[in-house]
C-alpha cells in the first residue's frame, strides 16, 4: 500500500493523545472554540467538507472533523507552542485538494467552472443586490445562490492538476504508526 509523507503543526495535546492512546481524532467543539464568533462560517465550510469527505472515507469512531495536512510543510502555521509533525500515511486514508480551493470555499466563495461561469455568477449575484457571496450564508434571503455557491464546492475535489506546493490533504485520525518525526518550532 502507498504511504504519503505529510504535514501537520499541532498543540503538545494532540501528540500526549496520540503517544497514550495511539491515536489522536478532532471533535466538531474544538473547530468552535477554536474559531470563536467567525465559527458560524468555518461551520458552513467545514460542514461540506466533512459530509463529502465521509461520502468518500467513511470516519472510524469518535472522528467528527477531519485534520489538515501538506505535502509542503510550509504551509504549516507555527504557533509559539506548535509541534510540526511528520506522517506517512496510507493513501486510502487520505482526500487530496487544491487549499487555493479550499481557502475559497473557508469564504464561502463560488467555485466557477471557468472564466465565463464566473462572470454568470457574479451577474446573478448582481442582480439580487449582492456584492460578494458572504450575505448569502448570513441571511436566510438567497437559497438559490446558496444552492449553486455549495454545490461548486463539490469542484474541490476535481482539481487533479494541483501543483505540489499547493496540495492539501484530510485525514480522518492521525495514528501512532503513521508518526515519522516531531519538531519544535
């Protein structure tokens, strides 16, 4: 089986967890807590991600979130108390994507097909009234448009073009046997 080195900046509590129990998984509070009063909008993303990401690898017990890896560790965010951790993890157990993506889809943005489907929407997007797309999410005004902006999300996962500096993965757990090394910032 094909195991793939990857990247990931953790708390200390995240390695306590994976050396005593062997594995350490995310629950959907800490996405919460961690993001505070924007966490309304990371919940809308994070919500999409989690129902396609299940669809495609189904989660092991108690996983309520998946967790952020790169095939280049600089895109790591080093906090002053972060660990950098190195995996290689099976790539059955792995869902690939472009993060340019991803960072989009963080602000609820559209994901066009191309240029011309991206001019389309920003015309209807007009032509209700609207700017931008994040009024769609926070209001219950525009069902339509908040139809169409999650349903291009699902464009994340087509991107098989991505260039390896800008390759993301999601993991459900991060193992024990999968650890490679831990260094401090």
């Amino acid at each position: 089986m094909d195991e793939i080195l990857l990247y990931t900046a953790q708390q200390p509590v995240v390695l306590d967890c994976i050396e005593r129990d062997g594995v350490s998984v995310v629950k959907r509070a800490y996405v919460d807590k961690k993001y505070g009063d924007a966490a309304w909008s990371f919940q809308e993303a994070y919500a999409f991600f989690r129902q396609q990401m299940a669809l495609r690898i189904p989660p092991p017990a108690g996983a309520e979130s998946p967790i952020w890896l790169y095939a280049d560790r600089c895109w790591c965010f080093m906090g002053p108390e972060s660990l950098l951790l190195s995996f290689r993890i099976p790539a059955d157990r792995l869902l690939f994507f472009d993060r340019r993506l991803w960072e989009r889809i963080l602000n609820l943005e559209y994901l066009s097909r191309d240029e011309a489907d991206e001019a389309a929407f920003a015309r209807e997007l007009k032509s209700v009234g609207l700017e931008n797309t994040h009024k769609v999410f926070s209001t219950a005004f525009y069902p339509l448009q908040k139809r169409k902006i999650r349903d291009s999300w699902k464009r994340l996962f087509q991107s098989a073009d991505c260039p390896e500096a800008y390759r993301q993965a999601a993991v459900w757990e991060l193992r024990k046997e999968w650890l490679v090394e831990v260094q401090s910032p």
